[in-house]
C-alpha cells in the first residue's frame, strides 16, 4: 500500500512518538523521503518537540502545579496518558498550552521572588479595582463601619483610619487576594487619587524598615507593623504616598 499525504500526515503524530505498527511506520518513511512538504511538516514536528523538551528540563515545575493540571485534565476528560496512534488536534493542543501555560508560569516564579512577587499582585488588584470600578464592597469613611465590615469577613482585625482631616479621606473598603490569601484592602482618596492600602497579618519581625518602589507609573511603599503587613499603592507621586503612610501610621 501507499500512502498520500493526508494520510502520512495524520500518521506523523504517532511516528514521531514510535507509536506505529512497523508496516505502517515504513510506508511513512517511504512517503516522507518521497514527499518534500511531509517530510518538512515532520521536521517542524521533530523541533517543537525538542524545543518543548528543552523547556520543560529548563524550567522546574512545582510538583503541585503539575498534579493540578493532571487532575484539570482528568476533570476535562482529557487522556494525558492515552496516547493513540492517529493524529488528533485536541490533546496535542491542549498538551502544547499545558507546556506553555507551565513554562510560562515557572518563568514568571523564576523571575519574581518575595517582595517583587506580592508587589506585582499589589499593583494587578490596584489596577483591577480602578479599571474595573471595583473599589470598595463597603463604601464608608466610618471607621467604625469599616472596622467591623472587614472583621466580619477576615480572620484578622485591620486597623483603619479615616484620615478625611490630614486630606486623605477613607472611602471605604473591599476584600482582595494577595499573596495567595485573603486580605483587606483600605481605600483612601487624595484630591482625585486613589490610594489602595493591602493588609494583612505577618509573621515577620517588625522593623525592617519601609521600601519604597516605582513601578508600572505606580508608587508603593511597603511596611510591617504590630504584626501586619502594609503595602501602599497609588498613582500619587512618591512625597504624597510616603506622607500618607507617615500620617496613617501616626493615626491608628
Ligand atoms: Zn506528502
């Protein structure tokens, strides 16, 4: 028998992979020493593979993200392990996005490590809540509405201090997610900034001092104190930021 191309080319998935009965893996040789687009399609085939093995030893995944996606894929019915002999779109696809998606992210831990990380989560909920007019869930310059609102919803009381005399008026409050935990988000105004403020509780030692960065046209500023955590984010320049949290700190 010989085989065309579109036959070749649904068999060179399962070649490539040594998946094919010994007959039918000859008759594709045979076509792919015949056939220059073939053979070219299974070069391509042979490159994204190595390239993807090169990544995947590159990068370490962490056991638990990996157990996530397998389990994402048994819940999406999606055979990870049932490789069969025929060219199939979907599980390769998805293989593929799996590799990337994982790469990509181990990329990402890679780079970014402690502060650097939860600062770019700091300013991703700053810019979602603003772009998204999802500032506040409770809308109060009432410390005692604001106060109680978020107890009610953490396992940790924030300190919070509406500072409307010192110009830097509290709007209110919202819950967010930081750090890979809940955690509270004050809301305060200045003329017409917006100054998030993430709280949380620390197990870290106090003192360290404040560290201050720029980063993506935002300003934050970054403290521990009596056992939380503060990560101040605003479009307002790095004097006002750094005397909100001076008159903030000086209020509770
Ligand atoms: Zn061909």
């Amino acid at each position: 028998m010989d085989i065309d191309c579109m036959q070749a080319r649904e068999y060179l998935h399962a070649h490539l992979d040594r998946e094919l009965d010994p007959v039918t893996a000859m008759h594709v040789e045979t076509h792919l020493k015949s056939c220059a687009g073939c053979s070219r399609a299974y070069a391509d085939q042979v490159a994204l593979r190595n390239s993807l093995k090169q990544q995947a030893a590159y990068y370490t995944v962490p056991a638990s993200l990996a157990a996530r996606i397998r389990a994402d894929m048994v819940e999406a019915k999606l055979p990870a392990s049932d490789r069969r002999p025929r060219w199939q779109w979907f599980p390769l696809a998805a293989a593929v996005a799996a590799t990337v998606v994982i790469s990509w992210m181990a990329a990402v831990q890679l780079e970014s490590s402690g502060d650097d990380r939860i600062g770019e989560q700091v300013i991703a909920g700053h810019a979602r809540s603003v772009l998204t007019d999802h500032l506040v869930q409770v809308a109060s310059s009432d410390q005692h509405t604001v106060k109680p609102w978020l107890s009610s919803k953490l396992d940790f009381s924030p300190p919070a201090a509406d500072l409307t005399s010192q110009g830097f008026p509290l709007a209110g409050a919202r819950l967010d997610y930081v750090n890979s935990r809940p955690v509270a988000a004050l809301v305060y105004r200045h003329r017409e900034h917006v100054i998030n403020l993430f709280i949380w509780p620390t197990e870290k030692a106090a003192a360290q001092g404040t560290t201050a960065a720029s980063k993506q046209g935002y300003n934050l500023l970054h403290w521990d104190n009596g056992g939380m955590t503060f990560w101040a984010i605003s479009d307002l320049n790095p004097a006002d930021i750094k005397t909100f949290a001076d008159t903030y700190a000086s209020a509770k």
